[in-house]
C-alpha cells in the first residue's frame, strides 16, 4: 500500500515510518482495493498523551479516516490498525451485498 507521511513539528525517523508502514501492508490482508494511505503525525504540547497519529484510508468510493492519541506514536498505530481493520472489514461485506 502506498502511504504518504506529514510529520508536524518534528522530523520523523525512518524507523518509526517503517513501523507505520509494515503495519499498514498488514491490512491488505483485510481489504485489497486500498488506494493509498495518508499519515499525519503530530507532536502537541499539552498532557502524556501528546502524540496524535492519523491515518486516512483512500478506497474506491469512499475514504475512512481514524485518530489516536497516545504515549507514543507505535502505540498510537496499535490503536489505528485495530480501529482500521474493522472499517475496512465492514467496507469489504458493504461491497459484497
């Protein structure tokens, strides 16, 4: 899946977009029409949950967008990919009927 990065108020390192990255391959298992993905990542400045992580799933007909906040942005994406899987799940049976 092709993913596109914008990373707010800091520079993201190439690790942490590998991460992402894997992890957004992984839905391809549940959904395959994915056009791509667009990754916003941001750093606030308030609370210990100051890293927002936002995902934006372009698929045909329609785009699922999902946000989390967390300690960090790995967890943040742990929460993302769980919410995602269920979306793309339930786009795939709206297709089918």
């Amino acid at each position: 899946m092709k993913a596109i990065f914008q990373a707010t108020n800091f520079k993201a390192d190439p690790k942490l977009l590998s991460f992402i990255q894997k992890k957004l391959d992984r839905l391809d298992n549940f959904f395959d029409k994915v056009i791509e993905a667009d990754v916003y990542l941001k750093v606030n400045n308030s609370g210990d949950k100051n890293k927002t992580l936002e995902v934006k799933i372009n698929v045909p007909g329609n785009s699922i967008v999902v946000s989390r906040d967390a300690e960090t942005f790995e967890k943040a994406m742990d929460l993302v990919y769980d919410v995602l899987k269920r979306q793309l799940r339930k786009q795939k049976e709206k297709l089918k009927n």
